[in-house]
C-alpha cells in the first residue's frame, strides 16, 4: 500500500511517516518504480509508534521499545523499567507544573487587573518583585 493508505490506516500524518523512515524507525520495501510499498506488518509498527508517541515517549525511547516488541526473548522487566522511568519523568512535570501554576495563581490574585500601569505579574517575570513568593 502507499504512503497515503498506512496513514489513513495508523492514524498518523503522511508527513510523520516519512520522517520516520529518515530516522530509520521503520524501513518500508520499495517497489521497482521506487515509490514505499507499506505492509501490514509496516501499518502495526507505525500505530505502535503512534500509540508510545500519544503516551509521551520520546523518538528515542520509542526506538528502544520498538526493538524490545521485535525482540521475543526480551525481558518483560526492561520494558517495565523504561515505563517506570517515564511515569517518574512524568510526575516530575506534574510537580513543576503545578508549582506554576501555584506561582500564576499568586500573581492572578496579586494583580488588580485594573487600569493602572502597575502589575505584579510583569514585576515579578522581570525580577522586580516579590508578590509570589
């Protein structure tokens, strides 16, 4: 099938797909008029890799995954430490971002969002302030 039909079929951009191959994630055959000829198996390996990318692993993580799904004597636990690894960098970000908001939030209720030209919250981005601590 063409480039074109394994998008429709995993859900992916043609683009995407493309840009896979580049990075050597998938390799498709080429027929002999050298346009990408994708097989099924081709269709699976992309929707894997859309379903790793939608969960947030990076292209090189989803690299690893790809050749630990490909690998039937890998170790459960090796794909089980990657996963672990990305739910820590996870809660990682929801820390920080929680703290952000915490911080904007702060700043919000700090501003009177009035017509004066005073405004903690720009204040506070150039360094000149102290209302969110």
């Amino acid at each position: 099938m063409n480039v074109g039909d394994a998008a429709r079929r995993a859900g992916l951009p043609a683009k995407t797909i493309r840009y896979y191959e580049e990075i050597g994630l998938i390799a498709p055959q080429r027929a002999g008029n050298g346009y990408r000829a994708y097989s099924g198996d081709d269709v699976h390996r992309l929707a894997f890799l859309k379903r790793a990318r939608d969960l947030g692993f990076s292209i090189e993580v989803c690299r690893q995954l790809m050749a630990l799904y490909q690998d039937r004597s890998r170790a459960s636990a090796d794909v089980r430490q990657i996963a672990s690894d990305h739910v820590r960098a996870i809660e990682d970000k929801i820390r920080e971002l929680q703290s952000m908001r915490a911080t904007l939030q702060k700043l919000v209720h700090a501003c009177h969002g009035d017509e004066r030209p005073d405004c903690p919250i720009l204040e506070e981005m150039a360094g000149e302030s102290a209302a969110a601590q």
